[in-house]
C-alpha cells in the first residue's frame, strides 16, 4: 500500500522483485486488498480506488464449475518444470485444476497419454507439447485437430497452413530471437567469427538456427560453422566430439560459442579450462537454456526462454478459449527470451 500511495499503480512483478517474494502471492495479496475496497486490480497490478470503482450492488453470480486442463508435457526434469510451474501458478489463481502427464519425445506415447485424459472425460481442454519431428507429424496434428476438446501447443509450432478442419493454437519462446540476441551481443563486444553448436535432436534446433542466419547475414557475420552435436558430460564420447570442435574453431578463427544447451555449454568449458584456454579471453561462450549456466566456472551468459511465462500464458489462453468459445479468435504467441550477462562473455577490465 506505501508503494501504491506513492507511485498511484503498482506491477505485480514489480513487487514480486521488490519483496522477494512469487508473484502468485502478491497477487492473492492484491485480491485480499481489493476485497476490502482499498486498492483496485487491474490487468498486472493494481491502482488506487476512484469513486468510479464504487459500482451499484449487483446480486451475486452463483460460483461457476471449475474448468479442469490436462497437460501433457515430453519430460518432467530439465526445461519442462519451469513451464509447468508456471501453467500451475496460473491455474491456481484463475481457479481452474490442471492434471498433469508425462510422455517422452515418441508421438506413440503422446497419442497413449493424450487419450488416457479424453477417456477419463475430465478435462475442458488440453495443453500439449508432442514431438513434431520425424514421420507421421501431418497424421498426429490432423489427429490432435479432431479431438473433442480445444487444445493449445506448449512450445510448439505448427506451420502457418495445416489441411485441419481448425488451426491449432500455440504459444512458445521466440527462441531464432534469443539466438539473434547472443550473436549480437557477441557482435558488440568485438567478435567477428563465432561458431553455434546445436542440441542434436532438440526440437527448438530449427527455431535457433534460423535465429543464426538472420543475425549473421543482417551482421555480415560468416555463417558456416554450425556443429550439430550432443556433448554434454554424459554423452559418450564427449571429449573427442569436443576436440574436433575446437580443431575447427583453431582453424576458422573462431572466437566466441553459441552452445545450446546449458549442459553442453559447461562440459565446452569444462574441456576448454583443462587445456589451458582462458574464457572469455581465447573464446567466449554464451549458453542457450540459462537452468545452469550460472554455477559454471566462470559464470555463463545465457539467453533465457521464458519458461514459466510460456506455462502461464497458456492457462491462461485456455480459460480464455473456454469461457468465450469461438468467439474468441485463434492466437499463435511469441514469447520473448532474455540475455543474461555474465563472465563467459565479458572481458574484466584489467587493473592498472
């Protein structure tokens, strides 16, 4: 209330950095406030009360039936309980219940665990993240299309025309912008030469490639030196993927990694520490994840998906789809990701 006398409105996430607290509680704070008539929310905050908010007695509408969502998500560890965490945080403060599944990268198990709540016949809508790479996507979105109940991609995207009795709706990061972001901010700090290294077998590797070549032909930046390859520590044969990396990068001239995942980004510098390259100094690195990229050594810049705004957003599209029906035209989202700066990236200034 301070913070709303002084300021005359107030942004739940501002408040939520300002107390160190989630911004489910500010909200529910807010809620609380504006029930005793001394603050009014509005759409992200809150505002002091006018005598145009004392609006006429009106009889109370009877307590509608909470909607129920399911959600099905390829992983329940690394990238996904963000998104999932967000989706819960929404659903609680809209009052809608949300069953959750887990399936794997294999669109047989997404049909099983998709059909295992329609059967159920407990749920309004359906929140799904299946895997469109490979044989038989055109099959699997015709047969997403046709369920009984609307459903909503989760971080992922249909092309712009599917042959679907109704355009799938979805919502994801703009991960080709979050490639763009870490290229040119490696472009400002004097990088000419940089090389990307992608995920093998991600289904965001399209989205940041695609990212790669725009802001290296808007850039005038050399393109070519994009390694498809897994090497994080557990992969085997880690070590020596990672050596014919550098051997490329030593004959390029590469001086600066975009590494996609966070995994892969600290096993590069792990490899790196242990032959005697000092970063950011003989090769920057900037990772694509950002779920851990701040306990490498050094401290890894890190584009940022925004994973628990993805989640929540898509509730929210749901109750949204749900309470208005077709009246409510079909939406596609991008989400923004952010950069993270930290000493993967940036030279310290040397003291004199």
């Amino acid at each position: 209330m301070d913070e709303l006398r002084r300021h005359g409105t107030v942004r739940v996430r501002d408040l939520a950095r300002l107390l160190d607290v989630s911004e489910l509680t500010v909200r529910r704070d807010i809620t609380a406030l504006a029930a005793r008539g001394l603050l009014t929310k509005v759409h992200g905050g809150a505002t002091l009360p006018t005598d145009l908010d004392q609006a006429p007695a009106r009889r109370p509408r009877p307590t509608p039936v909470p909607f129920t969502i399911g959600m099905v998500v390829p992983s329940l560890d690394f990238y996904w309980p963000s998104i999932v965490s967000g989706a819960r945080s929404a659903a609680a403060g809209l009052g809608v219940q949300l069953q959750l599944r887990g399936s794997t990268y294999d669109q047989a198990e997404d049909r099983r665990q998709i059909s295992r709540l329609i059967e159920a016949k407990q749920v309004q809508g359906l929140l799904l993240a299946p895997n469109l790479e490979g044989n038989g996507v055109d099959e699997l979105i015709g047969w997403i299309s046709n369920l009984p109940v609307p459903t909503i991609l989760v971080e992922r995207q249909t092309s712009q025309w599917t042959p679907t009795p109704r355009q799938l709706e979805w919502v994801r990061s703009d991960h080709a912008l979050g490639l763009e972001l870490a290229v040119r901010h490696l472009h400002e700090h004097g990088h000419r030469r940089i090389g990307l290294v992608l995920s093998k077998g991600s289904p965001h590797s399209s989205h940041l490639a695609q990212g790669w070549l725009k802001a290296c032909a808007e850039l005038d930046l050399p393109s070519e030196f994009v390694v498809r390859e897994s090497v994080a520590l557990d992969q085997p044969g880690h070590r020596q993927i990672i050596e014919g990396i550098l051997d490329r990068c030593r004959g390029s001239r590469i001086t600066a990694l975009i590494v996609h995942s966070d995994p892969d980004a600290m096993s590069v510098a792990q490899y790196l520490a242990e032959q005697g390259y000092s970063i950011p100094d003989d090769m920057a690195l900037v990772s694509y994840d950002d779920e851990v990229a701040h306990l490498a050594e050094p401290a890894m810049t890190a584009v940022r998906p925004p994973k628990a705004r993805v989640g929540r957003v898509a509730v929210e599209m749901m109750v949204s789809r749900l309470m208005e029906g077709k009246r409510r035209p079909a939406q596609r989202v991008l989400i923004l990701p952010e950069l993270i700066l930290r000493d993967s990236s940036v030279r310290r200034a040397r003291a004199l």
